[in-house]
C-alpha cells in the first residue's frame, strides 16, 4: 500500500488524479476495512496535513467550511453553534470524543451513509459542497451528491474541499434531533434536522425538514415549507411529524423495525421542527438538543 | 478487624495497567513464533461430508494444519459432549473445523482458503420450544453413550435439568385466594470482555507452557492434560494481565488447539481473536431463556404457592451450564417465605453458541422474570410492591423455598436502605418512576491455596494460584496478609496466574476468589505470624502469646517501644528456619436443609451457603413517543457479608449495575432463521457507554457471616448484576402500566408494549 502524506491542496489532487483515494481522520474507512465491508485501497492520500481544508471561514452571504474540520470543532465553533446550530447539534452526537477529534465535517459528508447525522441539517440549511479535481472546480448541492447508501456523484478524482452554507436569514433557527439508544458511540435509528424562519409571533414562515435513516440517502421533506407556512408551532410540528411518516420509507433491520422507524421519525421531525422554531424565536437551547431537551429520554 | 488504617486502595496491578506497561496474552512475542487463524464452520448444522486439508499443508509459510483426526478422540466437558475439533457434525457456527499456524496471518489464510470442505445442510434447531417437540431431531444423536455426572438426567434434548419440589403446590394453588401467571422471554447476550482473548503455547522437550487469557488457569490446564493426554506437571499455563472477562473467559477453549499447533509445527504459536470471534466462537454466552411462573396469594398478601417453569437455551454444547437449571429454578422462585412451590428447569440443546458461565449466570434473566412477575402479584392485590416483599421476602431465621432455614442475612435491611435512598414514594415527574427488586446469589465454598514467604529484609510475596480478573480480589490479598502480621500491605508482592507456582484454585469464577483464597492467604499468613512471635519472644524474652504484632514491629503487649522489627526478626530467620506458610483451609460446608420436606433433583443443591442479597431502586425516565428509557439513578443495597475492601466492592456494585442496565435496555444477542448471530460485533450489540452511566449509590448491609469468607465476609462480584434489569422492569411497568414482557426492553419493545390493550 501506498500513502502519501499530503500538505497542500495540489498534492492531493495530483494523488486523487493518479487513483488514490483521500483519507482524513479514517473513522469510516478503517473501520469498515476492519469490519471486512470493503478493503483499504491500495493507494491512499493523506488530507489531514493540508491547511485549507482545516479553515472555517465567514465570507459575504456564506460560511465556507473546510472539509477537514472535524466533528469536535463544528460543536464549539461559536459563528456554527450560533447561526448554524443544527449542524453543531449533529457533530456533539457523533461517535466518541475521539471520533469527534479526527473525524471530518468532509468525511462525514462524502461518506454517503444514510445514516449520517452531518447531512440532515447540512441539507436543511442549503449547504453545497465544492469538489475539486485537477484543474476543475464546482459546487455540487447535496441532494445531488447523494446517490445511494455509501455513493455519490463524485468523480474518484475530485475531492470535497468546502462545505458552503448560506447565511441564514433572521428570524431563523435550526436543530438536529436523533433517536438514540445510549449516548455515545451511537448511529442514527432515525434522525431529523430542520431549519425555519418563524414570524415576531412566532407563526412558522417558511422551513426546511430533511430526514436520517429512513431512505437510501439523506432526504428532504418534500412539501415542508408550504405545509407549515403561517401555522403556529404546535400546528406545524403535527403536520410535519405526520408528513415525515408519510415520506419515510424506511427498513427493517437490527436497529429498529420499519414500522417502528415509520412512527419515530414523526416524532424526530416534529421535535427538531420544534427546537429549531424556539431557536429562531431566541431561545437558547444548548447544543446538542438531545441532551438538551431529553429526545429519547435522554435529558 | 481493621485491614487498612486508611481507606486508601491502591491496586498492585494498577499503575501497569494505567500507564501501558502491563502486559497482555497478545502482547507476547516469542522467537520463531507463528500465527495460528482457525475456520470456523459457519454454518449452523451440518454433517461433513469431505475435510480434506492437503492442500493447505502446502501452502508456503503453513508449519501445521490439524483436524480432529490429528488429535487424541476424546469428549470432554460438563456432559462429555465436546471435542477439540468437529467430530463430523456441525452443530453451531463456531465450531472450529481445523487450526492452521502459520509465518504470517496472510500464509494462514490462505491455508485456510486451501482447506476442501464440504458439508451437507441439516436442519437447524434455533429455539428451545421447538427443540422440545416430540419429531425434532437430537443435536447429539448419539448423546446417551457419551459420558456424564451419573446426576444428569438425559431426555432427548434436553441437556440437563433440575427440579425443586416442596409441599403441595396444587393444593396451594387451588385453594389460594389470586392465582396469577405470568410468561418472560429473554434474549441470550454476551460477557463482552475488553480484550479479545489470546493464547500462546511454546514446547521445551516434552511439556508445555501456554500463556492464555483465562479465567480460569487450573481447568485450562487441566483440560489441556484431558484432551492431550498429558500429566499435570508438564503443562504450565500463565496468564497474564487479564483485560477483563466477566465469565466469558471461564472454561477450557483454545489451550489445547494452540498447544497442539504448537507441538505439531515445532514452534511457538500465538492466536489472538477478533472481536467477531470473541463472539461467535466461545463456549460462553449468557443463554437466552423462557420463564413462566404461577403465583397463589392468600388474602392477607402472603403466598400460597408458585409454580415455575424455565427453559433455557443450552446451545451445541454442555461446556460449564450443567447446573443452569438448579440457579434459574432458584431464582425463578426468589427469597421468599413459600412452603408449597415446585419449580422445573430445563437446559435445552440447540444449534446456537453454547451457553457458559457469564457474570451470576441465569440469574439477572430468571430475577427479572420472578421480580417483574412480583410486581404483578403487588398490583392484582392493591399492595405497595415494597410492602409487599417486605412481608414475603426471607429473613433471619426465616424458612427459604427449599426448607433452608436461614442464619443472620439481611435482606431486610437492603430492601429498606435501598428504597430509604431511592426517590420510591416522593412526587415525581409524569414520565419517571423508581421500581425496586430483590435478588440473591449463593457462596461456592471451595478448594484453594496460597504460600507466603517473608524475605531476609522483611518484605514478603504472596504466591497464590488464584486469578486477577480485574475485580481487584487478588489485590486485596496483601491486605489480609498485612493484616495478620502487623505489616503494610505494600510490604507484600503478589506472584500469581500461574500453575506450576501457585497452589491450585478454582479461578475468578463464581465470585469465590477472596472466599476461598483469602482464607488460604490468611492461614499462610498466620504459619508466619507464629514463626515471628516465637522469635520475637526469643529476642524480648518473653512468652510468645504476649507478643503483638503490629506497625511493622513485633512487640509485648502493652509495651509497643521496646520492640523489635519484623525486619529484624527476618534476618534472623533468613539464616535458620525461613519465614514460610502455606495455607488452603477446609472450604466452608455447604447446609443441608434441616428437617427437609423439599426434594431438588438433579444438579441442586437443598442448601445456600452463604446466600448473598440485594435490593436495587432503580429510577428511570420513559420517552412514551420513542419508548426509550433512561436510567437516572440506581440505589442498591447488599447483604455480602462483612465489607473486606470497601473501594474494591464498591467498583463490583457500580460494575455490575452497569452490565445490568445494559442487559436490561440494550445488549442482545439476535439469530437469523439459519441460527447464525447477526450482531456480532460492538456496532451492533449496544454495550452501555460511560456517557450512560447513572449516579449509583451503595449500602453495605454488613451483616457478620460465621463460617464464610475471612472477617465475616461474602462474596460481592455477581450479587450486583442479578437485580438491576428487574427494577428498570419495574419501573417501566409503572410507566407503561404492563410489564414489557422480553428481555431487553428495548426502546422498540417498550413502545409496542405501549399500543397494547392495557397500557
């Protein structure tokens, strides 16, 4: 095997270019190579060296987020814990402290799990990513990235640089909520991230709602916004939790039944619509909101 | 007796394995040594129908490829129905075909894709039930002729079984004023120890010497001497740090493979497992279990009578849970005052891993059943469940479910400080409820040895063959020692885990290590102690029975300045009659019932010696959309006798809460339709994490037991993992208004429980 360690941007695309396949904190692909899921590639590019991926920057209209930044900071970065809570909110649940500290905001993302806790309040805050290869760039919606459990719309030569998230509007708040069975060291049975924009009343504006674990990828509500625009909290949160069980087609497998999962992202959504609607209204509710608020009992 | 001045514990064995200087199986290295990787048959029933491994014998770098054609034709085991290797039938998964060792883990396996087998499917047996039917096929055929304890009843697949029978429990139960039945299904789980277990053999001439993570080092050697054919005295097993094992690591499992590898590529071999196949392989899993239970109750709250029955699930093999039945039928009875019960328990043979010993085996299953089912009776009658064990549970003098009458315990007094602490009765949030059970473990007095030897500078070595397996009972040893000779227990080094030095001892099985060896060590100590005094009295001119032992001196009565040093008095010795003691002790007797009417069958035992109780007050919270409960405080309280080492029993408390919200929340163990573990690995099988951890509190109902452990004591290492799961039931059941009636109570589980009628 071979690896490269990295330290600028230019290595790592001629790497990629040449067929290596990038590696930043490992905590999916060791581990599945562990588990035997597939084998370590044969040629790997260290990213963890290379400056520009570690920066998170707040430019006019945007937050540029370097794929590099792990979990651990996303969860304490004041400018994400303020103004992108839902994200902040889903790094603190993610695996173990260790995991936290080299696992990356880009891994997570490019990883492609269905079950990722990044993606929901990635996807209803509007982020892109921006996938560089030699001698191109472009910016890539996540809906569209998403292809399939563990697939992307990636070409093995680009790597995910930046997440970029628009700034979110006033008035507005976000919240990634999960269905946990302990506290740590745990992946989504269902999850649920949202982000509203909410009247000086509190009325709901407008809003976005994106579901984990009951899908072959991350997935958006469809219909959200409309369906809760100009309802009170309490209104939308049931409509929003009654549409969350109508579009989840979720699984049966070791974690929960199908009809289990059917019922609890119902109750997911309407809890991070909940959270998130507060947010926006001011409240502070600290991060994450499953400690905080007691989703899954888990105050 | 006070053991230490202060209440400082420092473990021998902790700085090493804090810091990383410790070393464990798999730390080893040996010259030349090889790589041993076992195939597992991976499938679930099966007859062979061609091994053939010539091929694989060529593979470059493969030194050995054995079979169990290449071994000594023997059964051995509780029922005597286990062999090294496959003996042409495939009855669980992890059977191990054949053992390749290897130069590198890459040459091994390829020998192992070299290796032709084949095998035709047999029906698989996945559930005790249908094992039990009348048309189901044996998973031993020809069981009848292998050997057993003349004591194991054999009928079809049934493994082993016990009964307890006292007084007329169908007259009890129909003239009772409530009869209520009730049925509890629990998932079997796993010990899940920290480190995968390794082992080690190298050869010198004709004996062996076996490094190995196991518990138990006497019976691994012993089953090595059985399987092999080899005297005692030419097979050494050492064990290192142990990295856990939580009865996982008991029995006898891959000594004598490794050995064998050893012996045949005339090298040394290593095997280190994987965490897959630390589950799927092992002769060890806590079994999975059915338990139904009828209850008469009189008007005025008492019982009248109790029926149980108990099934439980055995797997391929017999390994060590021959005497499953008598723990499940005990506790699928409890420590109540009933004069009339009669309790059947089954282990039945299926295709799954062989159940073993895991951490109070049966126990947290058949208590959570029993106390779930308690609760039950409580709520028919209109009773205060605590009320209502206080009327019926056991109590000095009182008689037990066997006849046993019992000595000084006090189960009282746990069931009154445990719900004194807990939140029980306060007003509490909507979605939060404390519930409370009992439960109770006995004592196994046993064999077991230590020497001392006291050196010329006065520092001593405990040279014990008990085991470390991370309870800190072998730790404690220095303290009983110090205790007896005036010494610090830091004056002591421990010598231990290994067979060809210490005295034999059962090993860290059956919480008996301080029971059994700290009275050997206290008797060793004690031969020495007498040697002082008989010196000192030389020295001081005075008679021996004045002389006093204490702060690293010895000294007359009365008169602690104008001693002399045990150090001094070391010296002396080094150049005559050395300061040596050796002690073992005749083991405790186990009581018979007096008077008894009862009549246990089989593998039981009338008589508890020792019994050991507990009460847990356990409050929770339920999410009722997700059905998710979480644990927010545990209150325990425990008769273990006499408390020898406070820190070190407290950490059992808090360890064995910890495995038992595990058990009763999350860690199952889940089979496919083929029989095989779906979740074998840690992604799947929901351990508890730190970040779950509740505040635990702990009461010592230090009652003094004659007779027992040294200083009064009992034992502590299993007691706490037997009545947690019933409280979280309990608690849940309050909240849900049912008992969730399988084990764990999953967060799915709760919430369907909640869209039942009744709810």
């Amino acid at each position: 095997m071979t690896l490269t360690i990295a330290t600028s941007l230019d290595e790592v695309l001629t790497a990629l270019a040449e067929g290596a396949r990038p590696i930043a904190g490992g905590t999916d692909l060791v581990v599945g190579a562990r588990q035997g899921k597939s084998p370590l590639p044969d040629s790997l590019v260290a990213i963890d060296r290379v400056a520009a991926l570690s920066q998170i920057e707040s430019a006019d209209g945007h937050i540029r987020i370097g794929a590099g930044v792990p979990h651990r900071r996303l969860m304490s970065d004041t400018l994400i814990v303020e103004r992108y809570t839902g994200l902040a909110d889903a790094a603190a649940l993610i695996g173990s402290p260790s995991t936290r500290n080299v696992g990356t905001i880009g891994g997570n993302v490019m990883n492609g799990s269905p079950a990722m806790d990044t993606g929901a309040p990635l996807l209803t805050l509007g982020a892109m990513v921006e996938l560089r290869s030699v001698g191109n760039t472009r910016q890539v919606a996540l809906s569209d990235l998403w292809t399939g459990p563990g697939r992307t719309s990636a070409n093995p030569d680009e790597l995910c640089v930046y997440i970029v998230i628009p700034q979110p509007p006033a008035l507005s708040g976000s919240a990634y909520v999960r269905l946990e069975y302990r506290r740590a060291m745990e992946i989504a049975v269902v999850g649920a991230g949202a982000s509203v924009v909410v009247a000086e009343d509190g009325t709901i504006v407008s809003g976005r709602v994106a579901m984990t674990s009951v899908a072959p990828t991350i997935v958006e509500l469809a219909g959200a916004s409309d369906a809760m625009a100009g309802l009170s909290l309490v209104e939308a949160a049931a409509v929003i939790g009654a549409m969350a069980s109508d579009q989840a087609v979720p699984i049966s497998d070791l974690r929960g039944s199908d009809r289990y999962r059917r019922h609890t992202i119902g109750v997911m959504a309407a809890r991070a619509l909940d959270a998130a609607a507060r947010r926006a209204g001011g409240e502070q509710i600290g991060v994450p909101v499953n400690r905080s608020l007691g989703i899954g009992a888990a105050r | 007796m006070v053991i230490a001045e202060s209440p400082r514990f420092m473990r021998a064995d902790g700085p090493d394995k804090v810091t990383g200087s410790g070393r464990y199986t798999a730390d080893l290295t040996l010259t030349g040594m090889l790589t041993a990787k076992f195939l597992y048959a991976g499938v679930s029933h099966a007859r062979i129908t061609k091994l053939d491994v010539t091929a694989a014998r060529h593979v470059p770098g493969v030194f050995a490829v054995l079979t169990q054609a290449d071994v000594p034709d023997i059964r051995y085991g509780s029922v005597a129905d286990r062999t090294l290797f496959s003996d042409g039938v495939i009855r669980f998964e992890g059977e191990v075909v054949a053992a390749v060792a290897a130069i590198d883990t890459k040459s091994a396996q390829a020998a192992l894709d070299a290796i032709v087998f084949e095998y035709e499917e047999l029906p698989v047996i996945n559930d005790v039930e249908a094992a039990l039917e009348p048309d189901t096929p044996l998973v031993h055929e020809n069981w009848a002729t292998y050997d057993a304890d003349d004591d194991v009843s054999r009928q079809a697949n049934v493994a082993s079984f016990t009964s307890i029978t006292r007084g007329d429990v169908d007259a009890a139960l129909a003239g009772a004023d409530r009869v209520i039945s009730s049925r509890y299904v629990a998932d079997a789980s796993h010990a899940v120890p920290i480190e995968p277990r390794g082992v080690v053999a190298q050869w010198e001439g004709d004996r062996v010497t076996i490094w190995s993570s196991t518990q138990v080092p006497f019976q691994a050697r012993d089953g090595v001497c059985e399987v092999l054919e080899l005297p005692t005295n030419r097979v050494r097993i050492i064990v290192p740090h142990l990295g856990g094992g939580f009865g996982g690591k008991c029995g006898f499992h891959y000594e004598a493979h490794i050995a064998a590898l050893a012996r045949a590529s005339r090298r040394p071999v290593r095997l280190v497992f994987s965490r897959e196949e630390e589950f799927l392989a092992p002769d060890r899993r806590r079994e999975g279990m059915i338990i139904e239970v009828t209850s008469g109750l009189n008007a005025d709250g008492t019982i009248a009578g109790r029926r149980s029955r108990v099934l439980l699930d055995n797997g391929a093999y017999s390994s060590d849970a021959a005497f499953f039945p008598h723990m499940a039928a005990m506790h699928a009875l409890g420590p109540y005052k009933i004069d009339h019960v009669h309790a059947e328990a089954s282990s039945v043979y299926t295709n799954h891993q062989p159940s073993g010993s895991v951490r109070a085996p049966t126990a947290p299953q058949a208590c959570w059943a029993l106390e779930s089912h308690t609760d039950e009776l409580a709520k028919a009658i209109g009773m205060d469940p605590v009320a209502f064990r206080q009327l019926n549970a056991v109590d000095t003098g009182a008689t037990g479910v066997t006849g046993q009458v019992y000595d000084e315990i006090g189960l009282q007094e746990c069931i009154r400080e445990a719900v004194a602490a807990s939140a029980y009765g306060d007003e509490l949030a909507d979605d939060e409820a404390v519930g409370v059970a009992i439960g109770w473990w006995p004592t196994f007095p046993g064999a077991s040895g230590a020497y001392i030897k006291v050196d010329s500078d006065g520092k001593g070595v405990i040279i014990t063959g008990a085991q470390e397996c991370g309870t800190g009972a072998v730790m404690t040893l220095p303290y009983l020692a110090a205790a007896e000779l005036g010494m610090a227990p830091e004056d002591f080094e421990l010598v231990y885990q290994d067979t060809s030095v210490g005295p034999y001892d059962v090993g860290a099985t059956g919480s008996q290590t301080l029971l059994n060896n700290g009275r050997a060590t206290v008797e060793a100590a004690r031969q020495i102690a007498v040697q002082l005094k008989q010196l000192a009295a030389e020295k001081l001119e005075a008679s021996p029975d004045d002389i006093v032992l204490n702060g690293g001196k010895a000294f007359v009565a009365g008169s602690p300045d104008s001693g002399v040093t045990i150090a001094e008095l070391a010296a002396i010795a080094a150049d005559g009659e050395m300061l040596l003691g050796r002690g073992s002790g005749a083991p405790p007797e186990t009581p018979e019932a007096p008077n008894t009417v009862s009549c246990v069958g089989d593998q039981g035992m009338n008589g508890w010696a020792g019994p050991q109780f507990s009460c847990h007050a356990v409050r929770i919270r339920l999410d009722r959309d997700t059905g998710v409960v979480r644990v927010l405080e545990v209150n325990t309280a425990h008769d273990s006798g006499v408390i020898i080492n406070q820190i070190g029993a407290s950490g059992q408390v808090e360890g064995g809460v910890l495995m038992g919200i595990g058990q009763a929340l999350t860690e199952r163990t889940v089979y496919g339709a083929d029989a095989k573990q779906m979740n074998a690995g840690l992604l799947e099988y929901k351990l508890q994490t730190m970040a779950d951890a509740p505040p635990i509190s702990i009461h010592f109902a230090e009652v003094y037991t004659p007779d027992m452990g040294p200083n009064g004591s009992k034992p502590i290492a299993e007691a706490p993992n037997v009545a947690t799961a019933a409280a979280i039931s309990n608690a849940i059941a309050k909240l849900v208004g049912k008992p969730v009636r399988l084990l764990p109570m999953t967060a799915e589980r709760v919430w369907e429980t909640l869209q039942e009628d009744g709810a």
